[in-house]
C-alpha cells in the first residue's frame, strides 16, 4: 500500500529517488506523472496515486507531456533510483552505509558514485541516507514508540547528538510529533492584505505558517495538514499580544510601513532547506539573487534545483523570502502563491528601497 502523506511529501519536494516507486495523477487536469515532475504541483485535494503508470491509464488520465512518465529512463538514472531503494531498505539495518559500501551495491567507484548520485538525485548519497533515516524516525514516532528506541530503530547510531537536531527538523520535539503535534498549541489569524487574503498560524515559539489563499476555509484546511492532531484555535479574544505584534508587522511591511522583518520562526525541514532558508534571510529587501547564486552561497554550487524545491517548500511567506529568488535569465521563476503575488512584492520592495535611498541623499 501506498502510503499518502509520504507521496505527497515527493511531490511537494519534487523527488527524484521517488520517481518510478509511484506516480500521482492531477484529476483536474486529466494527467499522470512522476514525482519529480517540474510542473506546477496541483492542490492536494485534486491528485490521487498509483502505484504504476498502468493503473493511472486505467483509471482514465493520459501521461504527463512534461515529465513523461510512461518513458523508460535512462539505465544510469534506474541504477540510481535502484540504490534509493537499497539506501531505503537498509537504512535501519545497523550497517554502515558508506560510500564505499554504496559504491559496492551499485558497481561504482566511490568518487564516481558521488558524482553520479548527485547528479541523478540532488543529494549526495549521504544526505540521502540521513533523509531516509528520518523519514524512518518519523515513521516509528508516528507509530507511538519511545523517542530513544525510535532513534536506534531508525539507524541512528548516536541518540543524543540525533536527539539536538530533530527540534529544529520537525518544528516540535520529537514527543510531540510523534503525536502528529499533540499538545501543541497553535493559534491562526486571517487578515485581509495587499496581496489578497493571509492567515498566519504560530506557537509560542514563532510563527509556522504564514500564508495566502482565496479563502479563509482553504487555509485553514492547509493548517491542519501541516499538524493534524496539534490544538488549533482561531485567535478571536484569545489574540496573544505576541501574535498580534507579529500580524501587525506583516501587515506595515506589506503596507510599506517598515523596510525590513525581523520575526522568529518555527517550521520544520531538512538540514539543507534550513540552510536554503537561513541563507534567504540575509538577502537585502529590494534586492535578489537567482538559484545558482543562492546554491553557491550555501556552499552547494551544484544544488541548483536543491535550491528550488527548498523554496517551493517554504511555509513561511515573506518571512523566508523565498520570492527573492529568480531564475539566471532574470525571469522571476515560480511561486507557490501565484506570479502576480511574486511580482507584487518584488515590486513593492524595490520601490521602498529607491523611496530610502532617495531618503537618506
């Protein structure tokens, strides 16, 4: 059985280890394709999964003309999803899964694996081996075991050294996510803004969710995938001082009242979207970078798409600018909010730049 959630986590992040396990199908449109498809991801409510291209068809869709899910690939890229899927089956056996190792399975010199991995998956095989990993933490946490005893089960050799880490990756402790952000209190507000309508969403740790949408129905319904079994309230009376401070500054920021945001922030990734993420918050308002600056800003020049799929992963808008990042060409790319929005702040944030510069002449 196919497990959704995890599906739809390919999806959002595009990924290519995944392509070949599943395809997913867009109902509105009529297609089916692989997990890594670079199209723009449909609304989840409308994509459904499957375990091959056949049952797809038979259900009535026809293959993607981006991705072309029906294609054989490649024997290089098959290779590399055929390690993805030793990398998942072992990857809490215990064993060492090193370079040379891999490197073993797949018939390869260990430099020559690295480059070809890499090139394949957008990680290299050691970030892929991590990433597994948690993903089988996740899974064992969900299930209700011991955070120490998920912590082994899921191939981690050292539990106090994983243990630092899984705050800042899940956004909660590991106890509480492993009740799907149980005893988490999370408050929402909506607010109407110049960019359309904006819900915010935060614990007393930050904000985990700022976004827009056309109603204040689908954003709360966006909310509660992101933490399904967390204490959700709408903010009404019960409105923190905090809360409120923090809408206020999204709001003159939007407005143009203030230059720069400054607020704390509570979402949960992988080492490497947090290092996309930490590296978008240093880009100077009214200014931009593209994919390959940012890539090599992190120290990652060949993470170019890494670099995207962290970005079409943000949670939280404006507060991580991922709307700062374009493609080379100069052309303002994507945005999970929608171009016009994108456009919008861009503008907005070089015009308040020239307004201070001519300011301070």
């Amino acid at each position: 059985m196919l497990d959704n959630d995890q599906c739809w986590q390919a999806v959002i992040t595009r990924d290519k280890g995944r392509d070949g396990s599943f395809f997913f199908g867009v109902t509105t449109t009529g297609v089916y394709c692989r997990p890594s498809c670079p199209a723009r991801r449909p609304l989840r409510r409308n994509v459904r999964f499957y375990k091959s291209a056949g049952e797809a068809e038979q259900d009535g869709l026809r293959p993607c003309r981006r991705c072309r899910p029906n294609a054989d690939a490649d024997p290089t890229s098959q290779r590399m999803r055929g390690l993805c899927d030793f990398i998942r089956r072992n990857c809490d056996s215990g064993e060492p899964l090193t370079l040379a190792r891999l490197g073993e399975e797949a018939g390869m010199s260990p430099f020559h694996l690295q480059r070809t991995f890499k090139a394949a998956i957008g990680l290299t095989p050691r970030q892929f081996v991590e990433a597994c990993r948690l993903e089988a933490l996740k899974h064992e946490l969900r299930g209700g075991r011991k955070v120490t005893n998920a912590v082994y089960e899921a191939g981690f050799g050292s539990g106090s050294r994983v243990y630092e880490r899984l705050d800042t990756r899940f956004g909660m402790t590991p106890a509480q996510y492993r009740e799907r952000g149980q005893n988490v209190a999370i408050s929402w507000a909506t607010e109407q803004t110049p960019l359309g309508l904006m819900m915010i969403g935060a614990t007393d740790r930050g904000l985990c969710f700022v976004q827009f949408g056309s109603s204040e129905e689908h954003l709360l319904a966006e909310l509660k995938r992101e933490y399904p079994a967390a204490t959700i309230h709408a903010a009404g009376r019960r409105h923190s001082q905090q809360l409120a401070a923090w809408m206020e500054s999204l709001k003159r920021y939007l407005d143009g009242g203030v230059p720069h945001l400054d607020l704390p922030v509570d979402v949960r990734g992988t080492a490497f979207q947090f290092r996309v993420w930490q590296y978008l918050q240093t880009i100077p308002t009214g200014e931009v970078r593209s994919y390959a600056e940012v890539a090599r800003g992190i120290g990652k020049p060949a993470a170019v798409r890494g670099v995207a799929r962290a970005c079409a992963a943000n949670r939280v808008a404006i507060v991580i600018p991922c709307h700062r990042v374009i493609r080379a060409d100069g052309d303002a790319g994507g945005y999970r909010w929608g171009m016009q929005r994108k456009k919008a702040l861009l503008d907005r944030e070089g015009a308040n730049l020239s307004r201070s510069r001519s300011a301070a002449r």
